[in-house]
C-alpha cells in the first residue's frame, strides 16, 4: 500500500446549528463550575464561527453578564 491510497479522515469543523448549540451548552455548564475562562472561550467561538445574528447576540448577552 503507498501513501497515495491511504485515506485520512480529517476532523471537519462543523459549523452547524448543532455545534452552536453544543458550544451554548458547554458554556452553560462551564458558568455553572464558574469556570469562565472556558465560558468566555466558547462564547467567543461562537462569536467569530456564526453567521446567525441571533446565536451572536445571545452569546453577547451571555458574556456581558460575566
């Protein structure tokens, strides 16, 4: 077998509704640990990967009230 046929599954960055959903939450659970560092972390992936205004505001609004 070469190089050529060997087949690499490289993680693909999922920009979906789910992934924004799942970065809500993960900052949820990490607020409630008071791990902000990690909250402010997810919030502002959500801020620089969506294209959804209201995903945006509400990641705003989470971080303004840390």
């Amino acid at each position: 077998m070469s190089l050529d046929e060997i087949e690499i599954d490289a993680p693909s960055i999922d920009t979906s509704e789910d992934n924004f959903d799942a970065q809500f939450s993960l900052a949820q659970a990490s607020i409630e640990m008071e791990d902000i560092e990690s909250a402010r972390h997810a919030l502002n992936e959500i801020l620089a990967s969506s294209d959804n205004d209201s995903e945006k505001q509400r990641a705003q609004d989470m971080l303004d009230r840390l």
